[in-house]
C-alpha cells in the first residue's frame, strides 16, 4: 500500500490539472496558430503566461496509480490495476472476461 500522503499529492494534482487544463491549452494554441502570426514578443508573453501556472497543473507532472493499492509502477491502464493485484484478480476470476494463459 502507497503512503497515504503520496496518494493524496496526486490527487491535489489531478485537481490542479484540471483547474488549469483550458487556460494552458488556449495558452499553447495561440503561441502555435498560424492563422494569425504572433510577433516574438508577444509569443514569449504568452510563454511567460505559460510558465506563471503552477507545476503540478501540467499533465507530464501526473502518474498512474494502482486503484486499489496506490502503487505507482506497473499499471494496466485498461483495468486501473498494477500487474500484481491483476494477476490475483484473474487467478480468483474476479474480472469478466480475463483468463490465465494456459498453453
């Protein structure tokens, strides 16, 4: 089991994500459009707006954790599960539709 305080990081920081998901995503699409081409001063404006928003509302800042135990390495995205608590919940046929490969 993950320590509570890390688990509870990440989920401060997939609120922080989503706060702040519309405002980086307009941010980026106006530094990029080419519709309407920004001077350089005023793109490294917009790249300064960029960076002002805190870390942890950036997406490559969040990571995938294990639904039932927190752990943050081995995720099957498909089930929300590391590989471990998987592979217990398929012995115990817990999960429709996966089965032990047998061969």
């Amino acid at each position: 089991m993950a320590k509570k305080s890390l688990i509870q990081r990440e989920k401060k920081r997939q609120k922080l994500e989503q706060k702040y998901h519309l405002i980086r995503q307009s941010l980026k699409k106006k530094i990029r459009s080419k519709v309407s081409p920004l001077s350089l001063s005023e793109k490294t404006k917009m790249r300064e707006k960029l960076q002002s928003l805190p870390r942890n509302s950036a997406p490559t800042r969040l990571h995938r954790r294990c639904f039932s135990t927190g752990r943050p390495r081995a995720n099957y995205r498909d089930f929300g599960l590391s590989g471990h608590v998987l592979r217990e919940m398929v012995y115990e046929c817990l999960l429709p539709g996966a089965t032990r490969s047998s061969w």
